[in-house]
C-alpha cells in the first residue's frame, strides 16, 4: 500500500501542494495562522505564555480569527463572522492577553473556505496573498474529488483528500493524501501518486 503522508511538511511545502495539484479540486477549507505561531495546548501555562509572547513579538491579536467565503456568484470572498476569544486561567494570564490584544495588530488566525471547481484561480490568488502577509498552513482539507448522495444523507462529500492535521499531544503535523475509487479515473490516481511522492522527495531533501 502506498505511503501518502508527509509528517510535519513545511509551511511552504503544502503551498506547493495546493498549487500543484494535478486536477482542480472540488472544495477547500484552510486555516492559516500568522507567522507560523502554533496554537498552545490549553491546559499548559507555559504553552499559553509563550503563545502569547510570540503574539506580542509579532504583533498579532491572541485567540483572534477571522472567516472567509469565496462568494461563488461574485468571485470575490466576504466575511463569515468574526470571533474574538480570549480564555485565560489566572489574573496574571488575563493581564497578558489584554496586553497582547491592545498592541496586536493582525487576526492570529485565517479560515478560508470555497467551492473551487470555476473558482480555483481565485482561491490560489487568496491563499498567495496571505502568505505573502506571513500567514502559514495550519489546517487544510481539501476535496480534490466529491461523490454526491440523495436522500437523507444529501450533498457533496470528499472522495479523494488532500488534508494536513495537527495531533494535539505531541505537536507534529500530517500532510496526507487519501485517494478512493469512486469518482477518479486509473489516469487521475496515478496522476495523483506522482505529484505526491515528488511532494515527498522534496520533503526527504529538506
């Protein structure tokens, strides 16, 4: 069985990715976070300090994201909703983040989702732009293929997948490709295996 994952691929690896895909995908949901910042793991005081000291340093609001949607009509993205949560434990940690808040500038966080089957240009220009702003890959799914069901179950679900996960426990990340049979051709799988084991190769070398 094929090998389709990356652990812990670079930021600039899974741009490669997304722009490199050999069939234009069907759908995307990324989230990208400023300066590469990772997200702290909740229960641990020493994570929160230090996300919040690299939030001050780069100048980006904590706890802060901000929701796009392409507008399939229009082509252009528009706000889904905004959230500002900052969750703190302790007077002093409370201290922290509104410092932090009051001298950040930018969202720390980046979500944006899109059909992409007449709209891909658009996203990649959207994705291309954030990361020239020093917004980095933090989550991705990404349907390259849907297949579509009737009935209660009704809608568009992903059948072949490019995601990159994050395991909370221990911090390493998951580019992996999932590919299944049901809507993708003999030429298209095998399309996809080549462009991913490249993906690998230039891993391995970096």
């Amino acid at each position: 069985m094929d090998d389709l994952k990356i652990k812990n691929p670079s930021g600039g690896l899974v741009l490669d990715a997304i722009k490199g895909v050999p069939i234009v995908p069907a759908y995307i949901d990324i989230r990208m976070v400023s300066s590469g910042i990772p997200s702290p793991r909740y229960e641990n005081v020493t994570d929160r300090r230090r996300y919040l000291s690299d939030c001050k340093k780069n100048g980006v609001m904590p706890w802060t994201s901000f929701d796009f949607k392409l507008d399939t009509r229009a082509g252009v993205m528009v706000p889904r909703h905004q959230q500002n949560i900052v969750s703190v434990s302790s007077p002093e940690g409370l201290g922290e983040a509104v410092e932090s808040l009051i001298s950040g500038g930018k969202f720390y966080r980046i979500h944006l989702e899109s059909e992409c089957r007449n709209l891909f240009p658009n996203v990649l220009k959207a994705i291309s732009k954030f990361s020239n702003g020093g917004y980095v890959p933090h989550q991705l799914f990404m349907d390259i293929t849907q297949y579509h069901m009737t009935g209660y179950s009704q809608g568009d679900y992903g059948d072949s997948v490019l995601s990159l996960t994050h395991l909370a426990t221990t911090g390493d990340s998951v580019l992996e490709l999932k590919i299944r049979d049901v809507e993708i051709s003999g030429e298209q799988k095998n399309d996809l295996k080549v462009w991913f084991s490249k993906l690998k190769r230039i891993s391995n070398v970096n």
